[in-house]
C-alpha cells in the first residue's frame, strides 16, 4: 500500500512501530546524536508516556563522546575519507584491542607518530608552522615506542577508517556530535620537515607494517567495508613519500640539502572554529542533562499524580484507551483499504442494467418507475435504448441542471457515434442543439415544462423520461401534474418513465392510481462500501468529540456545531491525504458554495503540493469537472468539493472516499415569519436519508469504497426518511405566471400536484403580478382593455377547461380566474424572475434594450465585486482594510451614483472590454479581474444570461441589440441616472427608509423600515457597497436575506431626494390612481400608489401633474406600437408603417426618442416640480394605467 509523508496526524500503525525497533536494535551498533525533537507523538513513536520516556533514556544514553582533536593531522591528507564518513549510514568502527599493534605503512604517517615525541618540541614546531592552530589542537602525548602505544577506548567510526593508512582507532576524536564532523585542516609541509630533522632516529626505526582487518560488527558494515575497499583498491594510489623521508634520514645522505617542498596545503581554519565548535559541544551536553532532569522529574511526577490523583489516573486512562482505539481503527481501516485495487479506466462498464426487462415494462405500463443507484448508467442507457426501439419512436429526457443536461447529451451522441444536433441533441433556455428531424432531446425539466404549456394537446413525443425526478423542483410537480392529467384523460399517446436513485415508490403509485404503474428497482452495488460514521471517523483520527444527544431536535443547525464538524471533515482530508494512493480521488459534500470556497481557499494554502482541488456547486461548468476526472496531475489527489449538486448527474469513477457533512443549504418557509414568505432564508439543515442513500450511492459501483458520514450512528434514523418537497419552500412567482398560459389560474394546477406549495406562498405571488401589471383579475374593470388577443392560443381552452374541473373536484370551491397581459407575455419569456423582467420592459419603453437586458441580468445575479484574500497571509489578513478596497473601486465605476447595480453593470461591460481585447488568455482576465476586485466566474454568468435573454425575445419582438461593449459603456455613462431610476421602480415593494445610520461614538447602528411592508432591515456588512445609508434615505435593495427576524441588505440604490423615488413610481407604476382637485391656492393632484398591500398618496402641483399624464400617455403609445409590432411580425415594413398612421402613432424608434428625452429632462428640472407625500381618506380617485387604452378601429382613429 503506498504512503506518504504528510502533516501531523495522530495514528499509530504497525510500520511505525517497526521502524522504532530496527532503531533501538541497531543503537548498540550506531552512534546517534541525542534526539532534538523529542516530543511524545503517537506518530512517531506509539504507545504511552512511559515508553516514550524509556525511548528517550535509551536514545539520550547512545550519546556520543569526545574523541580529541588529533585526528585530522592522521587523515591530512585524506579528505575523501571524512567526507565518507559524514555520509549517512556509514556505521561505527569498533576501538582496537590493546593486543593490535599500530602501523604505519607510509612515511606521511612516521612524520606523523613522530609528531607526538614531546609536547614542548611539538608545541615549538607547531608555532614555527602553523601558528596558534596547533595550540588548539591539545597536547599530543609521545610514545617511544610505536609498537606499544596504548589503544584509545573511545567509540569511532569504523567504515571511514578502512579508507586510510593509519589506524584511527588509536587517536582520540574531537568533543562533537556526529552530523557535525568537519573536516579538518591540514598540516604544512614545513612542520613535517621539520618533525623529521627533530627525530631522526624514531624516523628511521619505523617500518611498515601490514593493516590488520577489523571484524564488521554488521552485515551493513561488511558490505560497505567492502565497498569502500574495492574503491580504493581500483583508485590509482597517489605517490608514495617514503623515497624523501629515506634520503632524509640516510648516513650517505645526511648532510644533502633537503629536497624541495610539495605545493603548500590550504591553510588551517581559524582558532574561533573550534572553540566555537567546543562551545556548541558544551551547550548540546547541558541540554542533554537538561532533558534527562527534566525527563526524571516527569516520570516522578507522573507516578505520584497516578498514585494520588485519582482525576490525573482517570483522564490518562482514558488516553491510553482512545490510543487504543485509534490504533484499531487505523488498523481496521487500513485492513481494508489494504485490498483496493488500481481502477482501469479504460474497462469501465458504466450499464448495468437489464435492458430488455425495462423495455418490456415500459412497452406494457403506462408509469415506469426505474430505481437504480448512481452509475448504473439509467441517464444514457434508458433514453438511447428507447431511441434505438423503432425509427419513430421521439423520446425526451430530463435532468434538473443545464450542465447535466449538455453533458450527457454529448456522451449519448457519442456513443452513437454521430455529432450533437442530429439523432441526439439538446434544448435548454438560451441554447439548443438539434431540429425537426432530432428523435432524442435532452432538456432541463423547466424548459419541457415550457414547451407543454405551449400546446399541451400536441405533444410530440412516444416517451417522456425524468430523471433525477427525486429532486421534486416546484417546475417538476407542475410537469407531472400535467402529464399524468393528460394520461388519465387519454388527451396524449405517450409512456412516462421516472427514474431516481432513491425515491419512495409506494407514494407515488397511489398518486398514479387509475393508470399501469410498474417498478423496476436494481441490486445493491456490486463492490463493498465501508461506513464509518461520526464516531468511527473521531476513532480513526484520535478526536476526542462526541455529538451532543438529539441533533434532529435542533431545526437549525447552530454555527458551533457546523464548526466543529468543517474541521473533522478537514482533518479526515489531511489524513486520507498522507496515507492513501494518491489516485484514489476524495469527494466531500459540503452545505453551500460559501463553504466550498472556504474549504479550496484552506486545501491551496496547506496542501497545494500535494491535492488538486476542484469546487463544484451551482456556477462551475461541468465542463471544468469533466476535465478535471481526466486530469491526472503526478503525486496529487483529487479533491472534489461539492454542495448537493454532485449527487445526481454524473459518475465520478476516480473517487474512492466520500466525506460527507450531511449538511445542506437550502430555503426555508416558516408561517410565523411573515417576511419568510416573500424572501425565503437560506437555512443550514440536516439532509434526509435519501439524501444519505443518495451520497453513499457515488461509491461502490466501478471499486470498492469508504463512506464517512459525519453524523451519530445512533441519531440516523432519527433523520427524515425523504427531504420536503421544494415546492414547499420556494417563492411561485414565475412559475405561476407560466401556468397562466394553459388555466386562468395557476392554484388549480397547484391543487393537482403531489406536492404543493403554501396557501400565503401563493396569495403573494398574485399580488406581486398583479402590482407590477403581469396579470389583471377577469372581473377588473380594465382586463377588457388589457387583454391581448393575438397572444392567447385559442387551442389551450379545452386543456384550462379539464384542469379547472379536475382542480374543482379537488378544492371543492370556485376558483376565481385570471389572464396575463402583454407585459406578463414578454416576461414569460425570459429566465429571470418577474422584478428584473420588468427593467426588460423598461428597456423597450425607452429604447434602451441592450442596456436595460444587461441591468436585468445583473440584478438576477450575485454581485460580481468580491473581497480579495491574501491566501498567503491569511493570519495577518484586514478584513476591514480589503473590504474599504473593494468599496473604493465600486466608487470609481458607480458613474457618480450610489448605486451597486450601475457600478456592477459597468464592470460587466468592462469584463466584456476586456474579454476581447485578450481573446483566448483566460488566466490574464482572471488577473484584470483579481486586480479590480472581481470575480471571474459571476461575471460569466452575468454575460451568459444577458445573452440568453437576448436569444429568448429576438423571435417574439424586435429590438436593437448593440453588441459593440463600448458603445453600451458610452450610453451607461450618459444615462445612468434614468436605469437607477428604472431599477427603483422595478424593486419599489423592497424599498426601505433608513431611519437611524451607523454611529461609533454613539453606539448605534443602520435601521431602515419599509415603505410598502413591515420589514425591519440592516445593511449587510459582509457585502461590499458603494454607498453608506443615511438617515432619511430611501434604499432601493435588489437582494434581501432573511438572517432570524432582520432582513440583510445588499445590492443597493440610493435615492438622491423622496421627491425623485416618488416621480420615478409616477411615471411608470404600472396603474395609478389620480384625481384633480382645487383649493385657495390653485389646482393640484392627488395620485394613489399601492405595492405590498399598502398605499401611499402623493400630491403634485397642476403642471407637474399634467407632465406625469402626458408621459404616461406615451408609454401606453409604444405598448400599443409593441403590440402590434408582435401581432404582425411577418408584414413589411411598408405595411406596417402605414397600419401605424392609420392609429396615428409614429414608429418606435421614435415614440422611444420622444420618450427618453422627456424623462431626462423631467428628472433635470426635478426643483422646479412638486411632489410630496401627503395623507387622503377619498376613493373617488380615477385609474389610469400604461395598458388601458384600447386599440380603436383603424377609421374610427384614436380614443
């Protein structure tokens, strides 16, 4: 099994304690400096505290001792054996017995003995050539005779010796550890001339003798004792002296000058080197017996608090048992783990499904629900094995997200070996890929649901399939509603196929009761899959935690409770990391994306080395993690991060270990928080077993896996078997203006559906679309004049009439009736929910299109600015100072406004700029976007969705769309006070008062209340802004998160004066109420303005009045003119233009003119005009709205 070296983790296997033993074993044999970081680990070392002291004892007694310092005039002139001896392993020579003689084979070495004659002729001569250096070498003791010189008993090293001519064993080494042998200098030639001229008899009576072998006290010693001989058998020998020393000490010779030096060594180091050397040796001695005092009083200490203290004995006991637990745990774990095998990617077997039985079912039911685990290949195999059935056969498959739906369509397509857009292709909102002659189509369920509200009586397709229907979106209740109505009324010819990996089938077939239904469910995976839960994990990896009892009881999950289990989950990482094969990749399920970014930030700070991270929640293409499985960086681990996205869609056959918080994030309804309805709060809860089963089901199926579920074994029953369907708790807004289409109310679908969304969920969102003009109740005075004829589809009458009296039958009540309007027309065509659709409209008002789309798409999205973190200085990281940062570059593109979305839309037009200008380059836009304090990945989505709502409305209206980014950068710069004013009006029911800022001094904090609502709102701090409220503001905020009983802020305008937010709701509410009246002082107006339930009243003087009219009147102009514009699409520009003189109404183009230069000069003489809020108890005011004035008759002229 391979490992790694990583970080500190405490685990104490059975490699770890061998490596001890062949240490202490070969202690006797090894010289070993005294440990420097001995600290009791149960990584290194394993077991209790008195082992670990033992070990210390033992290893602080293999201390070496001092050896003198004369060993570097023996090996002068042998600096290769030194450096052999600081090579490590190289073992310990044993000291010579006292029965050996020492030799000296070559003169060098006579020089040498003869050295040590005395110590004041040593002395003189090492003045006379080397200075104070041989003072500090000690004194050399002489011996008279060479042969009976007294072996020294001092430890030294054997293999570096065997290298040498002289026997080392007789000389003492200096006073150092072992790692810290230098080499020493050498002796000049002048100092050996003259050691010969002192003693020119000892010279003489020295004769070689041969070198007697030492016993290897090792097999590791031999081995290298040979080695080293070999070497120096086959090195060429260097030239002997002994010619020199002969004539020197010759009779015939005696009086013959000396012959002439050899080349002078290189000098002798400084004296401070030793001392300094000595002084280290010094310190690292009182250190040792300062550890070994230390050490005694520990273990004293030690057993007297077992003896006495019962607490200490307790609480050391339990250590040792959570020791002991941990090591079977590893020991277990790595048992198993022990016989993974390595995966073939390349024999993969994805199906492993029972075709045939399938297709049989299919072919005699009218339901099929097929319930098969992650990888089983249900998404590919189901809807390509129905596409081969017959050449007429048209399927549709669902999936829930837009990058499953893409990706699994380009896999089908390829195994069949054709491209995407012939036989197999793909259709989601904003992009599509094949034509008539496609038979299999991929769609996001949203986009079938459109495609059957369109003409649910024509369906085009033999068999419907829905995968991942476990996921129960609000837009897939709706899909099943209608298709099992239509199933049961015979209205269509088709089969329904539902698959899941989890799904509860008995509910669902008393739902389908009165039809064929039949369940084909596979086997359990065919490779093990080891759970550990929250106990074993804390087992495996020493944690002393322990859940607290009733986990489920808690409905919200509590901060310290998520805290805790992020850092066992990174823990388990740093400890999968350093002991697995590194191909075995990690997937960990993490609550939302902010945990995602928090969880990569940490995993590239401590682990960049050593793990690949790749996040993956909602805003990463698949595309990146497709990429990412075939990435295969050496020596790193794959680390998928993931929300709850990552249990469906896609098999991850790399991954072997599932880390898994069984957290999520999602939105929460509560009846008693009246503000939770209208802005659903993102809670952290507990997932449901489902959702478990679903999660362990991503291992198993290609190699065995390792399930860690970081919750109580004991607490998972308690967990709700299913998770509650979303339709639940998510706003209907744009859903049940999309249901308008095919019923004149969409609560009668809703009563249809499995699960239904709340009574108050509902009645909000028809009001919501009746105040911004989407739909008109039936008996509303004005729907005569709303209603657009040419965009009803006359062939969905019979389809509303069988929903109402399916939904009659169910409800038992009347159920009042509604119809859309030409705005909720255009805004059933966008992907975006109805308060950013209606800056769209807004856009074809004015003719700023182009600009009015982008500011829709920035307002769906999340705010592209971000906090940038140093992530290498994360511990001296400014929180405040970096957000100041982004705040001041949001001030630089705001236009001059305190506006977050003009600032945000002109970033995106810099992106744009940008994006161009370095074309390919994606990691220099990455850096432009670092610098400006902007993220890469939000403003791709924000260019994404503008173009798609761009692609949605070109085939229902016509409009200029300016592609040039510095021509829209240009118009922005001019108009950009007109979209703050749009976008006020657009988000007006959000609109809040701020009635006390910010305050230090005094302690006080930012408050505002709404306008239109019994809210209560604070800015988000944790949110960079452009602006500061102040008090008597009015902010206009596009994103409001509910955090307890306070709404969070975000995403803001400021309104420069009320009477600018009141003129702005004047000119282009949707329907406003008025009336004239006359005083002492002159004639005035009274206009009535009703968002949120509550109305307000603001007065205007006679003229200012007149002016709001009049502009309202050429708003309603240009929608007559769209409407037309959509009804007669197909006619010539000619005709048209004709059809309009005969309404008397001028082109577009220019009504839009008209329009745009009325507005900015309105708000240019905004001091001149009067417009206050003022209290009236009246209803005898008159409705005027931009729809109400009906198309007269082309000869009867205008009304």
């Amino acid at each position: 099994m391979p490992r790694r070296n990583g970080p500190q983790i405490k685990r104490s296997t059975d490699s770890r304690s061998a490596e001890g033993g062949n240490e202490k074993a070969n202690a006797k044999a090894t010289v070993l400096p005294a440990p420097v970081d001995a600290q009791w680990s149960s990584t290194n070392q394993g077991g209790n505290v008195l082992q670990w002291l033992a070990q210390k004892t033992e290893s602080s007694a293999a201390a070496p001792t001092s050896r003198g310092a004369v060993e570097y005039l023996t090996q002068a002139k042998k600096p290769k054996s030194y450096a052999a001896a600081a090579t490590p392993g190289s073992g310990a020579a044993k000291a010579k017995p006292s029965s050996e003689k020492p030799t000296a084979p070559t003169t060098a070495t006579t020089a040498e003995k003869h050295s040590t004659a005395g110590k004041a002729p040593a002395k003189a001569a090492a003045k006379e050539t080397a200075g104070k250096s041989g003072k500090k070498e000690g004194a050399l003791q002489h011996k008279t005779e060479a042969k009976t010189a007294a072996p020294h008993t001092a430890p030294t090293p054997a293999a570096p010796a065997v290298a040498t001519t002289a026997d080392p064993a007789a000389v003492p080494k200096p006073r150092s550890k072992a790692k810290e042998l230098v080499a020493p200098p050498q002796p000049s030639s002048d100092a050996i001339s003259k050691l010969a001229q002192l003693f020119p008899s000892k010279m003489a009576s020295c004769t070689a003798a041969p070198l007697k072998e030492e016993v290897p006290a090792n097999k590791a010693d031999a081995a290298l004792l040979q080695a080293l001989a070999k070497a120096s058998v086959e090195a060429p020998p260097p030239p002997p002296p002994v010619p020199e020393t002969i004539a020197i000490t010759s009779g015939a010779a005696a009086d013959a000058p000396p012959p002439p030096p050899p080349p002078p060594p290189p000098p002798p180091p400084p004296l401070r080197r030793v001392r300094g050397r000595r002084r280290d040796e010094d310190r690292a001695a009182r250190a040792e017996q300062r550890m070994k005092r230390e050490e005694e009083e520990a273990r004293r200490t030690h057993e007297e608090a077992m003896r006495t203290d019962a607490a200490y004995k307790k609480r050391f006991e339990t250590m040792q048992e959570m020791q002991a637990a941990m090591q079977a745990s590893q020991a277990d774990f790595f048992g198993k783990y022990s016989r993974q095998q390595t995966l073939l990617m390349n024999h993969l077997v994805t199906e492993r499904l029972d075709m045939p039985v399938i297709l049989d079912l299919i072919e005699q039911h009218d339901v099929v629900f097929i319930c098969t685990d992650t990888g089983s290949g249900k998404s590919t195999g189901v809807p390509k094995a129905l596409l081969e059935l017959s050449p007429d056969t048209r399927v549709v498959s669902t999936q829930p997200r837009r990058t499953a739906t893409i990706a699994i369509a380009n896999r089908v397509a390829s195994l069949r070996r054709e491209r995407v857009g012939e036989d197999v292709g793909y259709w989601i909102r904003g992009d599509k890929k094949g034509d008539e002659q496609t038979r299999l189509w991929y769609m996001t369920s949203y986009t079938l649901l459109l495609r059957i509200l369109e003409n649910p009586a024509e369906l085009p397709f033999t068999h419907i399939v829905l995968d991942e229907f476990h996921e129960r979106q609000p837009d897939l209740e709706v899909t099943v509603a209608l298709l099992r109505l239509a199933l049961l009324k015979r209205a269509a010819p088709f089969k329904l196929i539902l698959m899941s990996a989890t799904l509860n089938t008995e509910d669902w077939e008393e739902y389908f009761a009165g039809l064929k239904v039949a369940t084909y469910k596979q086997s359990e995976p065919e490779h093990p899959i080891h759970d550990y839960f929250l106990e074993d994990t804390c087992a495996v990896l020493g944690t002393d935690y322990q859940a607290p009892p009733n986990l489920i009881s808690r409905h919200v999950v509590d901060k310290d409770t998520m805290d805790k289990h992020f850092y066992i989950a990174q823990n388990l990482i740093l400890f999968l990391n350093s002991c697995s094969n590194p191909v075995h990749s990690i997937l960990v399920f993490l609550p939302g994306r902010a945990q995602v970014e928090s969880m990569s930030a940490w995993l590239r700070s401590q682990l960049a080395h050593r793990v690949d991270a790749v996040p993956w929640h909602s805003a990463v293409e698949l595309s990146e993690i497709e990429a990412a499985m075939k990435r295969n960086i050496p020596g790193k681990q794959k680390v998928y991060l993931a929300t709850d996205i990552a249990e469906v869609s896609i098999t991850l056959p790399d991954v072997v270990f599932v880390v898994d918080l069984v957290l999520v994030k999602r939105p929460k309804i509560s009846k008693d928080t009246p503000a939770s309805i209208q802005y659903p709060p993102l809670v952290m809860q507990w997932i449901s077993r489902g959702s478990v089963a679903q999660r362990r089901g991503r291992i198993g199926r290609v190699q065995q896996g390792f399930y860690f579920c970081l919750f109580p074994a004991s607490q998972v029953m308690d967990l709700p078997p299913y998770s509650q369907p979303p339709v639940e708790n998510s706003r209907v807004d744009e859903l049940s203006l999309h249901c308008l289409q095919v019923v004149s109310n969409p609560v009668a679908i809703f009563s249809l559906c499995h699960g239904q969304p709340l009574a108050e969920t509902i009645a909000s969102a028809m009001n919501t679309l009746t105040q911004l003009g989407c739909i008109l109740d039936k008996k509303d005075p004005l729907s005569a004049g709303e209603r657009v004829e040419e965009i009803y589809c006359h062939r969905n009458e019979s389809w509303s009439r069988m929903i109402m009296d399916a939904a009659q039958e169910e409800v038992m009540a009347d159920i009042p009736e509604y119809q859309y309007t030409f705005i909720g027309r255009i805004l059933q065509l966008i992907p975006v929910s109805p308060q950013p659709g209606m800056l769209v409209f807004f856009g074809f008002l004015t003719g700023l299109e182009s600009l009015m789309i982008l500011a829709a798409a920035v307002t769906s999205s999340l705010s592209p600015f971000t906090i940038n973190a140093n992530e290498g200085r994360q511990r001296h990281f400014n929180v405040a100072r970096a957000m100041e940062e982004t705040e001041n570059v949001m001030r630089d593109m705001c236009c001059g406004l305190r506006s977050d979305i003009v600032a945000a839309m002109k970033a995106a037009l810099l992106f744009r700029i940008e994006s161009q200008r370095m074309g390919d380059n994606t990691q220099a836009l990455r850096q432009w976007c670092l610098q400006k304090h902007l993220s890469y990945d939000k403003l791709l989505a924000i260019v994404d969705l503008e173009s798609h709502i761009k692609f949605e409305l070109a085939e229902f209206i016509p409009f200029r769309n300016i592609v040039e980014a510095e021509k829209l950068l240009e118009q922005l710069d001019k108009l950009a006070s007109m979209v703050a004013v749009m976008t006020n009006v657009a988000f007006v029911a959000q609109s809040l008062e701020v009635t006390s800022e910010g305050n230090t001094y005094t302690n006080s904090k930012e408050m505002a209340l709404g306008l239109f609502s019994d809210l209560t709102a604070v800015p988000d701090i944790h949110s960079p802004s452009c602006l500061r409220w102040q008090e008597g503001d009015i902010i206009i905020p596009t994103q409001l998160n509910l955090l307890f009983d306070k709404l969070l802020a975000s995403f803001s305008t400021a309104i420069a004066s009320p009477k600018q937010f009141w003129m702005s709701l004047l000119l282009f509410s949707q329907r406003v109420h008025y009336a004239t009246f006359s005083d002492d002082e002159g004639t005035f107006h009274v206009f009535a303005l009703s968002y949120g339930g509550k109305e307000r009243y603001v007065e205007v003087d006679e003229v200012t009045g007149f002016i709001v009219v009049e502009f309202r009147r050429k708003l309603s102009d240009i929608c007559e003119v769209l409407r037309l514009t959509h009804a007669n699409r197909l006619m010539f520009e000619d005709d048209f233009n004709k059809m309009l003189a005969s309404y008397s109404l001028n082109s577009l183009q220019d009504l839009q003119r008209e329009v745009i230069t009325a507005l900015v000069s309105i708000f240019n003489n905004l001091e001149d005009m009067t417009a206050d809020e003022v209290e009236h108890d009246e209803d005898d005011l008159d409705v005027v709205s931009l729809l109400s004035f009906a198309l007269p008759a082309p000869s009867a002229g205008r009304s």
